[in-house]
C-alpha cells in the first residue's frame, strides 16, 4: 500500500506545467504610454514650479510687513464694529493658514479668527520659513482648503500698503500649496512609470 506521501495527487497537479507567456506590448502602445505619462510629469512639474515661486515670493516679504498685517488684524478684529469691515477674503485667508499650520480654531467668528492669528504670526520673523518648509498635506486633508481658497482669492486692495503685499503673497502660497498637495502623492510613482515604460520603449527599438 502506498504511503501518504505516495498517494496520487489531483490530476492537474501532474500534468504537464505550461507558462503562460505574456505577450509583449506594442511599440504603439508603450509610445502612447509615454507620451501620456510625459504630459503628467510637465503637469506635476508645473505646479512644483508655481509653489516654488510663490516661495519665492514670500521670502521677499519684509518682516516689517508681517508685523503691520498682526497689527492690522488685531486692530480691525478686535473691535466689533470694525471686525464688520474686514473682508471675507482675510478671514479665509487666515483660516486657511490655520488649516494648513494645524491651528484649531475656536470659531471662524472674527474673535476665533483673531485667536488663530495670533498663534500663526506670534514670531512673524520664523512664519515664512515655518510655511515653506510645510510637507503637503494628504488629499483629503486638504480638501478642506477649498472653500476658504474660493472667498481669499477675492481679496480687494486696502488702504495699508503692506498688508496688501502680505495678503496676496500668502493668497498665492496657499493656492500653490493647495494645488501641490493635490498631486504630491503622484508624483514618485509618474516619474518611476516613466522612466520604465522609456527604458521598455528604446528596448522595443521605438
């Protein structure tokens, strides 16, 4: 009698093993590959350079100017009748700072607002560099950034030069910001899928 070790196995384990051969991409398709994850790197470098600039940008910003917007929200935001003046436009604009800073906010009221202020510009000397040193947020994190990007890109000239210079500076870096977080996770895995789908397509003699 046969051993349990000697015992037929299942008759497809016996058979005769065939590999499967994958067939091998066309030079046509792999073309249309590269051509497609080509246009997505030139998207993903685009945007790296907006972000760069907007850093850019805010590094230029004197330090002077950063003070005279803290004083600017305290004056306007801590007054109820004045806080009714202050455009919607600075209030997102600094709630979305908070957002991406992960400052809670006790309220999007003007006294919330204010609150949140004084915590992102308590040492105006390291904000920007705080700012452009910032990893991306996920793309569900920063989705949240949206609604406020919509009200601060209708920011409106005030009287306070400097604080127009501060506003629109840091309008612009929350929007790259925004737009970079969007395809941070992308970016890797495009340029790797490039680079091979390249090397596949000199190999096929394209």
């Amino acid at each position: 009698p046969r051993t349990e070790r000697e015992q037929p196995g299942p008759a497809w384990a016996e058979a005769p093993k065939s590999e499967a051969v994958e067939e091998e991409p066309s030079v046509e398709e792999v073309a249309n590959a590269v051509w497609r994850l080509r246009c997505q790197k030139r998207q993903h470098d685009d945007v790296r350079e907006q972000l760069a600039q907007a850093q850019q940008q805010l590094q230029r910003l004197p330090a002077h100017c950063l003070l005279e917007l803290h004083g600017y929200l305290e004056m306007n935001l801590g007054d109820p009748v004045l806080s009714l003046q202050v455009q919607d436009a600075v209030l997102k604009l600094v709630e979305a700072l908070c957002t991406v800073c992960r400052i809670d906010l006790p309220s999007t009221s003007p006294d919330g607002v204010l609150a949140g202020s004084r915590q992102l510009l308590r040492d105006a000397f390291s904000f920007i560099g705080k700012l452009c040193k910032m990893e991306p947020m996920t793309p569900s994190e920063v989705r949240c950034l949206a609604p406020c990007l919509l009200y601060a890109s209708q920011f409106k000239k005030v009287r306070e030069r400097e604080v127009n210079q501060c506003c629109e500076a840091l309008q612009s870096w929350v929007s790259s910001f925004y737009f970079y977080s969007n395809i941070s996770d992308q970016v890797a895995p495009v340029a790797q899928e490039l680079e091979a789908q390249e090397a596949l397509l000199v190999r096929l003699g394209g």
